[in-house]
C-alpha cells in the first residue's frame, strides 16, 4: 500500500463521484453524494476524513492502489446496509437475528429510528423478547430447582424415620398433621383444625359487642361464660395441635424453623402470658398496671387467622409472593413516595391560606396517601379550583403507580400457585412403603428420581419450554 497520501486518494474519490467498499469481500461502488446524504454514519464520515490515520480509525484496511476500502464485516449483513443508503429506511428480514442485525447498524453509524414503519414493531418485540424470555427462564429455573429441592428434603425427611422407634406409625402422623390432603385422615383433621381457627376468632368478634357482655359485681363489661369455653377449648385444640406435631417431627432442632410452626406457637402463647400475668396481679395488686399488657395479649388471638395458611394454598403462595417479590413491592412504596411528596407539597402550597385540613406538610402527606391509594375518605378535600386539579392529577397518578408494580405481583402470585398445587400434588402421591428402607443403601437423589418425574413434567408444560427445563428432564431420564 505505497503512492500518493491518503487525502489526495480521498479528494481523488469525492472528485470522481463514487468509492470502492470491500466488506467481508462483497464489493460495491457507492457514490460519494449518496453516502454524504447521511454524514454521521461510518462511511459519510469516511469521505471527510483528511488524514491516513483518520482513515483507519474508520475502516480496518486501505488500498491506495485500487482505492479501496475493506471492512471485516459480515457480507451478508451489509446489503441491508446499501439498501439505507439508497432508500433511507431499513429493513428487518423475520430469517435476521435481530442483535447480530443491531450490532451491525451501531458499527456502520445507522440509529435504529430509521427502521422502517412495517419492520419497526416487530423488531423492538423480537428484541424485548429474549429479555421476557430469560426472565421467565430464570424464573422458572429457579422455581423448578426449589422444587425439585422441596420434594427431596420432603423424602430427606421422610426417611428419618428409618430405624426410629414406631418409625412408621409416626410417619404417618407427621404426614397427615404437616400435610393436608394427603389421606382421610389428614382431610378430618384439617377440617377440625379450621373449623377451631374460625370459631376462635368469631367468639372474639361477637365478645366485644355489647349484647354478648355481662357485667360483673362492680359493673364492668366481662366476657361471656359461654364464650370462655369456647375460648379455652381452643387453646386446647392448637396447644395439642403443636405438641402432637412436635412430637412426631423427624427433626426436633428444625422445627421451629418452619413459619407454620412458628405461627402455631404465636397462637397460643398470648394466652398463657396472659394466664401469668392475671395470676401475677390477683396476688400482687401492686402491679395491676400488668392488666394492660394482659389485654394488649388478647387481642392478640386475631393473629390465629394466619394459622390457616397451613390448610390454604392461596395463603402460602400468597406468602411466598411476598418472600420473592420485595423489589417488586419496594418499588410500589419507591413509586408512591415519590408521588406523595411531589403532591402533598404542591397541594400545601395552593391550599394552606384557604384550608385548615391541608395547612401542614405532614396533613397534606395523609391526603396525598389517601388520594394516591384511591381510598378517598373525604375527611380532608381540596376548596379551590388548582386543588381540585392537582387532587384529580394526585388521584390519577395514584392508579397508573399501583397499578404497575401490581402486575408483577400477580404474575409471581399465580405462578407460585400454579407451583404449590403441584408440590401438594406430587406429596400426595408419595408411597412409603417398604422401599424406604433402601434409601441409605443408594443415592437419594437417583432413587427418587422417577417419583419427581411427573412434577418436573407438569411445571414444563405450565410455561414455555426452556433450556434449564429441557436439561432438567434429561438429567431425570
């Protein structure tokens, strides 16, 4: 590559009208008036070079005896490329990979906002895609692989039973106590145990109405004989509850590591601090001021509720929603703090002259929060007319805010329900029979391999099929 400098060769072009391009070996003639049409893009900025360096800066070799351009690109692409030149538009083939074909237009200078009217829609959704798709393959990943954990810490467990004392027979408690709907028996128990759950909080409703009260000797309001029993039968059933369950535990250290767990002892412990406290203040009148912590325990019981999840799939899928999704609900509270303190100050601003109920910062804030939730409790409204606008912007705001990150929130919900229903599905059709006796002779994870089969088969078939899902069923084969 020897003769006349660089910047003669390339007024030489101009001068001529066209130059020579060499891509990948694909050789065109382009006119310089055609690449000038566009001088920001690689080759239009070629024609303003004035130096060799500046040159090379652009394309990856110069011939100055053939006064031609090479450019190690790839020839196939490059035709989509002439095509702008001459036309202005780009075209997407539906053959192209639509990163390859990104990539390409990025090297040679061209904005992907000349992507042409009918190519444009399909091309930013082939490009959003494979972002949906790794998320939903990630996700679903991670959800196939605690599950595929689950099941095998279900038979990790199961199997330690395996030389216990009464191993069996207490197997088969555990495993009607811990999970409803896996026999008859567990199916009565789960009965009896909501049925208890809601008697308990519906006695505590009707206790505080004033019919269902009967005053004592110096005229304040007791509880109701009747419902004291119930009362007591309850922590009865829930105290037998945990301790049959405790019981029969394949690990004593872990189990209070469960929620579940913790839930039914939360349950019952208000009472008997209660039953402390009450003995403490009839033998010390002293300490009478105990009584409020006493009554602060009771309404305590409410929180029984919350055993039901043990016996509801919504309520534990709703809870692991809420375990896995703290970036999608953190970024609701981000959204609405935000949105909070932009309106509450302006309503400030406009209304605190003419309103009483907006003329702080701080009350401003509870009917910005008010508004932005679309609660709309209408203890505190706007008067003047900037008011009543910035309260409908506050309110409308609110409901593109929520909205959003809701969305998120339900996807993960329905797909941890559509994942529960299968655990519970595959643990029901666990068998323990005598086969049990020949785990610690094999690997647990091969020997158990065909029972997880169908589970994996069925969290395959409820999304896309994925690579982490395909290699996963292999690995079981």
């Amino acid at each position: 590559m020897t003769g006349q400098s660089l910047w003669d060769v390339s007024e030489a072009n101009v001068e001529d009208g066209e130059i020579r391009i060499n891509v990948g070996g694909f050789k065109r003639r382009l006119r310089s008036h055609t690449l000038l049409r566009f001088p920001e893009t690689r080759l239009g900025r070629l024609l303003l070079c004035h130096s060799r360096e500046a040159i090379l800066e652009l394309c990856d070799d110069y011939d100055d005896v053939q006064r031609e351009f090479y450019f190690d690109r790839n020839p196939e692409l490059f035709p989509y490329v002439l095509h702008f030149y001459h036309t202005g538009k780009l075209h997407v083939m539906a053959e192209l990979c639509v990163f390859s074909f990104s990539q390409e237009i990025e090297y040679w200078g061209i904005n992907e906002f000349f992507i042409d009217s009918c190519c444009s829609y399909s091309y930013h959704g082939r490009k959003v895609e494979p972002e949906q798709e790794k998320w939903d393959e990630q996700s679903d990943q991670e959800s196939t692989t605690s599950s595929f954990d689950e099941i095998l810490a279900f038979y990790n467990d199961a199997s330690k039973f395996d030389g216990q004392p009464l191993g069996n027979f207490r197997r088969q408690l555990w495993l009607a106590l811990d999970n409803p709907g896996y026999s008859v028996l567990s199916r009565v128990f789960s009965v009896l145990s909501i049925l208890v759950v809601l008697g308990s909080i519906i006695t505590m409703c009707l206790n505080s109405l004033p019919d269902f009260q009967i005053p004592d000797s110096q005229g304040t309001p007791g509880e109701d004989p009747r419902f004291e029993i119930v009362e007591h039968f309850g922590i009865a059933w829930f105290t037998f509850e945990l301790v049959a369950r405790f019981a029969v535990a394949p690990d004593f250290l872990k189990f209070f590591k469960n929620a579940l767990n913790l839930i039914d002892l939360m349950s019952i412990v208000p009472f008997y601090i209660t039953l402390v406290v009450n003995l403490v203040v009839e033998s010390t009148p002293t300490l009478a001021n105990l009584g409020r912590v006493a009554q602060v325990l009771r309404l305590m019981r409410i929180f029984r509720i919350l055993k039901l999840a043990r016996h509801s799939t919504g309520l534990r899928s709703l809870g692991a929603t809420l375990k896995y999704s703290y970036k999608e609900v953190g970024l609701l509270l981000l959204y609405l703090s935000v949105g909070i303190s932009i309106f509450s100050v302006v309503a400030y601003t406009i209304e605190k002259e003419e309103n009483e109920g907006l003329a702080t910062i701080p009350a401003c804030w509870w009917w910005a929060t008010v508004s932005m939730t679309t609660v709309g409790y209408g203890d505190v409204v706007p008067g003047t007319t900037a008011g009543k606008l910035t309260a409908s912007a506050c309110i409308l705001a609110g409901i593109l805010v929520v909205v959003l990150p809701i969305t998120l929130i339900f996807n993960k919900f329905s797909h941890f329900y559509r994942r529960q229903k299968q655990l519970e599905s595959a643990m029901r059709s666990c068998d323990f029979g005598d086969g049990m006796k020949e785990v610690p002779s094999v690997n647990l994870r091969d020997y158990y391999a065909h029972k997880v089969k169908s589970l994996m088969a069925s969290l395959t078939n409820m999304s896309r099929s994925s690579p982490s899902e395909l290699s996963l069923n292999d690995s079981l084969h």
